[in-house]
C-alpha cells in the first residue's frame, strides 16, 4: 500500500514540478497529501469517492446515527 501511495505521489506531483528550494517542495508535497490526497482525490476502495465523500456518507447513514 504505501508502495503504491508513493508511486501516485512520484507520478502526479513530484515529476510534473520543479521547486526553487527544499522548503517549496516540502510545502508542495504537504499540500498535496493533506488537501489533495486525504480529502480530495477520488479513491477507487471507497467507490470512487472522495474520503470527504466518503467520511460524510458514513456519518449520514442511519445505522451510524442509532450508535
């Protein structure tokens, strides 16, 4: 699993960018995970929904709401 997050990360940022310094890139890298990644990217496991998405179906559904 991680091989495979770290190959979609090394495909669709860090070989589509240059960055003038260790700090922009570490800054492009964090923005990607934590916004992009982790709240918007679309995931085929979770039926190719977002984790947003999918974290607020999760949350409306009635048999999480009778717990």
């Amino acid at each position: 699993m991680a091989e495979s997050f770290f190959a979609t990360l090394e495909t669709e940022l860090i070989d589509r960018s240059d960055w003038a310094s260790p700090s922009e890139a570490s800054a492009a890298v964090f923005e990607y995970i934590e916004v992009f990644y982790n709240r918007i990217r679309r995931n085929s496991a979770l039926g190719y929904l977002s984790p947003e998405q999918f974290e607020e179906r999760y949350r409306s559904s009635p048999a999480v709401a009778a717990v």
